[in-house]
C-alpha cells in the first residue's frame, strides 16, 4: 500500500534539522518564538510569559507585604525581648547593690559589736585583776586572824599571868608585827602588813579565876 507523495514529503521534512519549515520546531526556538499553523495561517505561542511575569507579579506583591510584616513582627518581638531583659538585668542588679549595702552594713555593726566586747573584757580584766588583789588582802588577813587565834589557844594553854601577858603584849611576837591581848578586856589585837585587825575574846571561868586570885593577893 503506498503513500501519497504529500504525506511522505512532509514526513521527511519533519524528520531533517535542515528542512525549513514554518511547522518545524527547532531546538534553538526560544520559548517566545510564535509557531504558525500552515492550515490556519495564525500564530499560536508556545509560552505567554507577560500574562506568567504579571501573575508571578501579583502573586509575589502579597508575599512580599506578608514576609515584610513578619520582619517587622520579628523585630519589634525580638527589640521586646531585649528591653525586658535588659530591664530584668538592671533590676537584679538593684537587689544586689542593695544586698550589698545590707552586707556592708551588718560588718560594721558586727565590727563595732566585737569592739565593744572587747572594751567589756578589758573592763572584765580590771576588775578581776581588782579582785585578785583583794582576795590575797583576805588570804593575808585570815593568814593573821589564824595565828592571833593560834597565839590565844598557846596562851590558855600555857596559863600565863598577868606580868606575863603584860610583857607579851609589849613584845614582838615574829609575825609581823606586835600582837597585843587583854584577857580582862576581852580585846585580841594584831597588825600585818600595815593593817590592824582587832577581835574579841569572851570571857572564860579561868580569867575570872585569875581575878579572884589577885583580889586576894591584894587583900593579904
């Protein structure tokens, strides 16, 4: 069965680069290049790209409007951030320096305390110096009181008379100075280191004894 020469003719034509035809299409086209029908004698476009670049145009004016209000929330977002924290630092920097001034406070005060205490304890030195001194006075005057009373004991003991007593009084008896007695008076007296210490002594049945004798010495 064979062709009809027009038919085999436009198929070779389509099939070789060379053939110049308005029906050929060839690769070097741009997407621009009207293509002509041979039957209509009009041109159709392959690709529009005015009504694509106006339509991309339309469709990029929203986006842009919305990506720059984005920005702008992003901005003023992140401008809001810093502004809290930056306010946020400068408050906790307020509590420290308060803080702070608390601490520095509470030192002196404990500074001035601990010096106080000390001019206490230097007072507390004082008077416990004050009262050694005046505990081993005590210790000097039980130390006379003890041997005046020991002397007392020696001489009931002994049964001394009364020249006796007399040149015993007069006498020194070794302790520091002179140790007077009346057995009459009932009066012991004795100074150590400067100081005189007196006490009496109560009457006992041999001092009168002792008078009696000399009332009658006196008599015969």
């Amino acid at each position: 069965m064979s062709q009809p020469p027009g038919l085999a003719q436009k198929a070779c034509k389509l099939r070789s680069p060379n053939v110049s035809d308005s029906q050929y299409v060839a690769p070097s086209m741009t997407a621009s290049t009207p293509v002509t029908s041979g039957n209509a004698g009009s041109s159709v476009p392959v690709h529009d790209n005015d009504n694509a670049e106006s339509r991309s145009g339309a469709d990029s004016k929203p986006r842009s409007k919305i990506s720059r209000q984005r920005e702008e929330d992003l901005a003023r977002e992140t401008s809001d951030l810093i502004d809290r924290t930056i306010a946020d630092l400068e408050g906790q920097m307020a509590e420290f320096r308060q803080h702070q001034a608390r601490r520095g406070q509470e030192i002196t005060n404990l500074t001035l305390f601990f010096e106080e205490m000390g001019k206490d304890l230097d007072r507390l030195q004082a008077q416990f110096e004050t009262l050694e001194c005046q505990i081993g006075d005590m210790r000097c005057n039980s130390e006379v009181l003890n041997r005046a009373v020991l002397e007392l004991r020696r001489q009931e003991q002994v049964g001394l008379t009364g020249s006796d007593r007399e040149e015993l009084a007069h006498s020194d008896n070794g302790i520091g100075g002179p140790v007077s007695t009346s057995f009459g008076g009932s009066v012991v007296s004795g100074s150590q280191g400067g100081q005189e210490v007196r006490f009496k002594r109560p009457r006992s049945a041999d001092d009168d004894n002792g008078g009696t004798r000399k009332r009658r010495r006196h008599e015969e």
